[in-house]
C-alpha cells in the first residue's frame, strides 16, 4: 500500500496527474495497470518500444551520441579505467528494485 504523503504528491500537488487519471480511458488504465506489473527490465524495454514509435527529427544524433558513449566505456574498461559487473548480477539488482 502506497503512503499518504506519495498519494499527496500525486494527486494533490499536481493536480494535472490527477486530471489525466480521471480523463484516461479504460483501456489505457487497464493498460497502465498490466504495464506496472511487469519487471524493471520489461518495463524499461516498453517505454523504449513506445518511444521509438515516435519520430524525432535528432534520433539520429541521439543514437550516435549512444554509440560514442558505448564505444568509450568498452575503450575505459579496455584500459582498466572502468569494472565490469555481469548481466545476470545487474539484472538481478535491477529486479529488486
């Protein structure tokens, strides 16, 4: 169960969420709530599906930018400058959450 001050900041300091919650359709919270129970990792996996459906007009740069940042980290780790942890060990932590 959810604290009351959580419920006060949701619904009471914006009142704009609470506008949207009352407005959604039923599919879109029904979605919503579907959505909210799945694990971390899923969840993360839906907002980037979702938000790839999107056209942006730098997604292009966004992903470059991505890639660079990829290409540093293996280049850091390379030369020592950064620990590596295993998949499964960051999954487990994100699952936790």
């Amino acid at each position: 169960m959810r604290c009351l001050a959580d419920l006060i900041e949701k619904y009471v300091c914006n009142p704009y969420h609470f506008l949207y919650v009352i407005f959604m359709s039923e599919s879109m919270k029904s979605l919503l709530s579907e959505a909210s129970k799945l694990p971390p990792v899923d969840r993360v996996q839906l907002i980037e599906e979702l938000l790839s459906s999107f056209e942006f007009s730098n997604r292009n740069q966004i992903d470059e930018l991505w890639a660079k940042e990829a290409e540093n980290r293996i280049e850091a780790y390379k030369k020592g400058k950064l620990t590596a942890r295993s998949y499964q060990e960051v999954f487990n932590e994100i699952n936790k959450m």
